[in-house]
C-alpha cells in the first residue's frame, strides 16, 4: 500500500471523465496485490502476451461493452497500476484504501457516482482475467441483453479433481427441496454462491431457504460441484447500488463478498442468470507463476490458430507477434493472398512493426516500434530493430540484416542494401541516419546520425554525424569506405601492458 496521502489526488489526475449516464458500464478490479505470484510487481501488471493483465481486461471490456472508459479499483500499487494503464487507454481509477473484499471494491467505484442516478449497467471483471477478449465480453452482454435478469454471473466449468477445485460453486436449486416436494419451475435456478473456504469449515449439512422451500446440501455435495463462479458480473446500475449496502463479512474471510449479492437479490424477489462463455479460456485467471505461463501458452495458441495459414512458422511453441500486427498481417493478407513471410523459432515482433510480403524474420531476431519492413526483407538471426516513441525505422525492398545486427532509432535503409554481421546502427530526431539504395555494410561498423549515399560500401569504420558521398573511379566502381575512425580521445590514459 503506497504511503503517499494524496493517492487519491494523483489517481483523479490519471483519470477520465466519467460518463455517469452510459448504458454500459463496467468495473474492473484490480486492487489486491496477488501474495501467491511471489513478485514486487503487483499482480495485475504482470503481462500476458505482452501487455499487463489488467490492460487486457480493460480493452476486452472496452471493445465488448462499446465503452471506452472503464472504472479501474485500485489499492496495493495503486500509483504503478493507474500509470500503466492511463499511459494506454482511458480509465476512471476508484481508490480501495483497504481490501476488504471484492463487495467493498465495488462499493468504492459505486462512490464515483455520488449521489447521481446510474440508468445503465454495470459489469464487473475480476484485473487478472488477462485471456478476455472483446467478443466473450459481447457475448456475456448480449445474453444479459436478451434476457429479463436483473443481475447475471459467468460461470465455467471445472474439469479435475475436487479436491483442487478452489473456485466459489454455483449452488443451483435441485430437482427436489429437502423434504422431497418436487422444486418446479424453480429447478435450475441459481440460489447461491459458495466460496471453497466456507464450504471446507461447514460442520454439517448445508440448509437454505430459496423461495419459501428449504434445501439441503452435503458438504460433499458442495465439494462436488463443478459450475464455479467465474467473478464475473452484470447487474442493472440502480439495483446494484441499492442492495450493495446489505453485505455483511459473515465468512470464514471475514471480507465483503459481492458474490453474496445473489442471495440478497433471490431474497428480494430479482432475477438471477447465470451463463458460460462459448470460449472456456477467457475465464482464466492466475494467483501463481505457473497458471500466468499456462495463459502466455493460451495466448499464443490463440495467434498460431489465427495465423498459422497465413505465415509460416518455424516454430508455434516459440514466437511472439503483437496482438496489433496480428490484425495487420490479417489485413495484409486479405489484399495480396499470398504473402509469404517466414518466423523464426523464438522470434519477437512487438507493437508498430509492419511487415510486408515476402519478409523472413529468423530465429530470436525482435522488432519493436514502428519498423517499417518493405517487400522481401530479411531480418537475420538475433538481429534487434528498434524505433523509440515518435520515430521510424524503415527498411527499403529486400535490404538484408544479419546475424546480431543491431538497427536503432530514427534509421532509414534504401532498397537492396546488405548490412552484414556485427554492425551497429542509430539514428536519433536530431540526426537521423540515412543508407542509400544497394550499400554494403560490414566488419564491425559502427553508424551514428550519418548520410551514406547509394551503392557505397563501408567496413570497420566508425561514422558519427558524416556525409559519405558516392565516388565514382575511372574504372566505373565506387569507393569504398574502409578502416575510418573518428580521432581518439584519452590516448594519455593508454600505455603498454608489462
């Protein structure tokens, strides 16, 4: 917990505006720390096919809900997680002072609305989801749509032993209450959840009252329960915030749960839904290193599937594409069919990057930020190319990177040029670097901020902020740049070894 007193102060400077009056609004929480991930970095920020857990949530809930702004709760590294997640997309941040539960993170979101009408819906997601994608969230919205409820919960179904079943069970009215009267039209209906924790410390056998009939469960019975409670909600906006002030801490947790709300709801006469998603992934989410590296294998299953005959890969178990060149490649595709782009085994392509027809990026080579490939690039093994904020790094039609190649900054490579093993190029906003069409550049060469014109080749040089012209000798070739070095400095400091 920050110790910083005016948390809420810079959490209102990192937020949007609210739009109160919105159909749909969705709250994700994102408060806790996350003990059992064993990590200074909170829980929520760790990255799940390159982007924090939460982001991703924030962006499956924008694009599912047509929302843009989410309410993110916030409590242990409040400050780390508002900043990575305003520095991406909008959000409003609610401040959890203490996590008292996922009932009391709720009610301090409910706070932003003060005393204004909320005529909309709220959905609320748990921050470490990090497989959500925008079409489930559709989906858990249009099913809210379409039916009368006036609260629905996701659920999943668990597949394992009991035993290792942690998740709170969806208790669901039996066939017959306990005194072996057949339940009716109530049969199916969702009477409770149970979280694992209070199931484990029941003495006996479990009695509730659901619509004026009574009903028992063994403590087994609970146990074996495979519907669980995904954290997942949707709720009408009015209802929510008028029933919410009924949670008590009457668990084995002593905290606020909101999944008590359902019970609170079934005494009042509201309807209650519940619903699993077509995709059985998306309701993953992690508390341990293992199950975060398990959902990083999802993820990339899930580009494989989406690419797998569009590019060739050497490896599926070993690559990373971004999700935004992802879509760009399928774009790519849909206007030239055939596109021929070969990844390497353990290959990264971070966000900006643009490939092109023909591109072949080879084992552990990364791309980040907007590297502009042209037709028939090669990006040799373990090259790295990079373009910071606000620059571009572009590579003309079949220029040739090789083997450990390292391309930074504000960089542009003409068509046809071949940069050999062992070279280091960068180019900043002040002084950009620019390689003309069909040069050569090997053996160690080292190229800050410089101008080199078409069809020159260059070895073991260093060029810092240099003009190389083209020259032309009488037997028609053009002269090459061999062997410079800049003047040295501190040669005072250098003297024999005895």
């Amino acid at each position: 917990m920050e110790n910083n007193p005016d948390i809420r102060q810079v959490l209102s400077g990192l937020s949007a505006p609210l739009d109160k009056q919105a159909r749909d609004i969705s709250i994700i929480l994102a408060a806790g720390h996350g003990k059992r991930i064993k990590s200074s970095t909170s829980k929520m920020l760790h990255e799940i096919w390159g982007k924090p857990s939460v982001v991703r949530v924030a962006e499956a809930c924008a694009g599912g809900l047509e929302a843009p702004c989410q309410i993110i709760v916030v409590g242990i590294k409040a400050e780390d997680v508002a900043r990575a997640v305003s520095g991406r997309m909008p959000a409003v941040f609610a401040w959890q002072p203490e996590q008292n539960g996922t009932g009391h993170a709720v009610a301090c979101a409910l706070e932003l609305f003060g005393d204004a009408p909320i005529p909309g819906r709220i959905y609320v997601f748990p921050g470490d989801m990090g497989l959500l994608h925008a079409g489930a969230v559709r989906e858990f919205k249009a099913a809210f749509d379409r039916g009368r409820d006036d609260m629905m919960v996701m659920t999943g179904l668990y597949d394992g032993p009991p035993e290792l079943n942690y998740y709170g069970r969806i208790v669901r009215v039996p066939e017959r209450d306990a005194s072996g009267a057949c339940s009716g039209d109530d049969g199916g209906k969702v009477i409770e959840i149970k979280e694992h924790k209070d199931i484990l410390a029941l003495e006996g056998d479990y009695q509730v009252v659901f619509r004026g009939r009574r009903y028992r469960f063994t403590r087994d019975e609970l146990l074996r329960l495979r519907e669980f409670n995904t954290s997942v909600y949707a709720f009408k906006g009015e209802l929510l915030r008028r029933h919410i002030a009924a949670l008590g801490t009457n668990n084995v947790q002593g905290e606020v749960y909101l999944t008590d709300l359902i019970a609170v709801f079934n005494q009042h006469g509201l309807s209650i839904g519940a619903v699993a998603p077509s995709d059985p992934t998306v309701v993953l989410g992690f508390n341990n290193k293992s199950v975060l590296r398990q959902m990083e294998d999802l993820a990339r299953q899930r580009v494989y599937d989406r690419l797998k005959d569009i590019l060739t890969f050497e490896a599926p178990d070993s690559f990373f594409i971004a999700d935004e060149v992802v879509e760009d490649l399928i774009r790519l595709d849909d206007e030239y069919k055939n596109l021929d782009i070969r990844i390497g085994a353990g290959a990264r392509i971070g966000a900006g990057v643009r490939l092109n027809v023909g591109v072949i990026i080879e084992r552990h080579a990364r791309l980040s930020g907007a590297v502009i490939c042209g037709r028939h690039v090669r990006v040799g093994e373990d090259a790295e190319l990079s373009a910071y904020p606000g620059q571009r790094l572009v590579l003309g039609d079949r220029v040739e990177i090789l083997r450990g190649d390292i391309i930074k900054g504000n960089t542009e490579i003409g068509e046809g040029s071949r940069i050999e093993s062992g070279v280091n190029i960068t180019g900043s906003d002040e002084f950009p670097t620019r390689i003309g069409r069909n040069t050569l550049i090997k053996g160690s060469t080292y190229i800050f901020g410089s101008v080199v014109e078409d069809d020159v080749t260059i070895l073991r040089s260093v060029l810092i902020k240099k003009h190389i012209e083209r020259v032309e000798r009488r037997d028609g070739s053009v002269q090459a740049v061999r062997f410079y070095q800049p003047l040295p400095e501190g040669i005072d400091c250098v003297s024999e070894r005895h």
